[in-house]
C-alpha cells in the first residue's frame, strides 16, 4: 500500500514535472509574433496602387505643385510610384526607375512644394482610410529621401 501510495506521489510529481518543463519549453520556443512588414499592414500591392491613383489624382488638383507635372509621363509615374513604395516598405516589388537625387535634379523643388506633395499624399492615405501607424511609417520613410529631392 505504501509502494502504491509512494508510485502515485512519484508518478504525480512527474506529470507536474512535464508539465512545467512542456509549459516551460513552450514559452523559450514560441518567439513574439514578428510583426507584419508595412507593405502587408497596407494591404499590398494592390492597396498601395489605389493610395498612389489617390495621391496622383490630389497632386495633378494641387495648382501649387501640378504645373511641375505637365509634360510628364502619368502611367510611368504611377508605376514608379507604386513599385518604389512597394519596394521601400518590404514589399516583393523592384523599383527600376532613377534614384532620387538623379530623377529630381534640375528642378530646384522647394521645401513648400515638398510639403504640397506631403500634404497631398496625407489626404490620399486618409481617404484610403490607412492607420496612423501605418501613415506615419510611411511619411517617414518618404521624408527620408527629402535631401535628395529639395534644392537639386
Ligand atoms: C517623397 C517625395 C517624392 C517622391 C517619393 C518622388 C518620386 C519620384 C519618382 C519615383 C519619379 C520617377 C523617376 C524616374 O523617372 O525614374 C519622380 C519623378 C518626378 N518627380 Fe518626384 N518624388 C517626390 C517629390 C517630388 C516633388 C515634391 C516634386 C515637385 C513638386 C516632384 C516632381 C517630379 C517630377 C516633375 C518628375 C518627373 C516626372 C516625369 O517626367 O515623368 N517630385 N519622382
């Protein structure tokens, strides 16, 4: 009787044992979810398209910025645009198009026309309805090529 009682205090304290150590070993494994490129968090290609024909569409209605844009070439633009945020925010695409100091050299962009095309840009991602988080992740990685832009 006393084996038995002793065999089931043991065999308890080793299922208690496992069940840490299988609790235990469970947490060391299960690493933090990694969170969601930005490119997923806005929804992909196809949801970057619909912000960039947003933001297109504010900037060729901005008459402080939209004379800039009279001779260029819109669908081109608009693929850059798409490929290159697509691209800047983890996503599965390749930009092909000039490097931003190249593509805007000549043009003598000010800070306020810089600031027109953010603000633009803003009002395409609230209609799109992006997240704040999103929207200022993105605003900053856009901002970030700003010297490249500005004053070439
Ligand atoms: C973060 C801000 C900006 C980004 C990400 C951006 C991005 C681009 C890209 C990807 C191109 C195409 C380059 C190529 O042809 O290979 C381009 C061209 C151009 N950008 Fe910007 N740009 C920005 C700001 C501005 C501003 C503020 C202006 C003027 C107000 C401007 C005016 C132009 C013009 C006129 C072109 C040439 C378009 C054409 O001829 O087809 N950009 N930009």
């Amino acid at each position: 009787m006393r084996t038995i009682r002793f065999m089931l205090v043991a065999a308890l304290a080793a299922s208690t044992v496992t069940t840490v150590a299988c609790g235990g070993g469970k947490k060391a494994t299960t690493a933090p979810a990694a969170e969601k490129s930005l490119y997923d968090r806005l929804g992909g290609k196809d949801a970057i398209t619909a912000v960039v024909g947003l933001f297109l569409g504010n900037v060729v209605a901005d008459t402080r910025i939209n004379a800039r844009f009279a001779n260029a070439d819109a669908k081109g633009l608009q693929t850059k645009l798409v490929d290159q945020i697509c691209m800047a925010t983890g996503g599965p695409c390749k930009y092909e198009g000039k490097d931003m100091k190249t593509a805007h050299t000549g043009m003598k962009i000010s800070e306020e026309e810089f600031g027109a095309m953010v603000e633009d840009l803003v009002k395409a991602l609230e209609t799109a309805k992006v997240g704040e988080k999103e929207k200022t992740e993105l605003l900053g990685a856009l901002g970030g090529m700003k010297g490249d832009i500005v004053g070439q």
